[in-house]
C-alpha cells in the first residue's frame, strides 16, 4: 500500500476533481478516501494491453449470417 495521504493532499485532489466541499464534510472525505485508497492499491498493474476486452473483440463475429 501507498504511504498514507495527508488532509492537504486529499483536498488537493477534491479540488481537481471539481469538488467544493462544506467543512463540516471534509473529515467523512478523508475517512472515505482511506478506504478508497485501500481498494485503488489492490488493482492488480503491469497486464499486458492485450488483456484488455476492448483490444480482443471482433465485431465482425456478430454480423448477420451471409454478410
């Protein structure tokens, strides 16, 4: 796992991503953030591109018989 994010580094990315957030929300995002994280660094990296549906589909395979 990643080292853990600081309050400031959570805003930081709250504000990329377009949230304004009220105070009072702030501590409910930064208790979410580390279970988030959690689940971000269990997503297995490294695959080759190949082993992305989107590069192995044929759409041929599903045109009408005779075509």
């Amino acid at each position: 796992m990643t080292a853990k994010s600081t309050d400031d580094e959570i805003v930081l990315l709250a504000r990329q991503a377009g949230l304004d957030l009220p105070p009072e929300y702030f501590q409910e995002l930064v208790s979410a953030y580390a279970n988030v994280r959690e689940m971000i660094d269990r997503i297995p990296t490294g695959r080759p591109r190949g082993d992305e549906p989107a590069h192995v589909f044929a759409p041929m395979k599903f045109l009408p018989v005779g075509q």
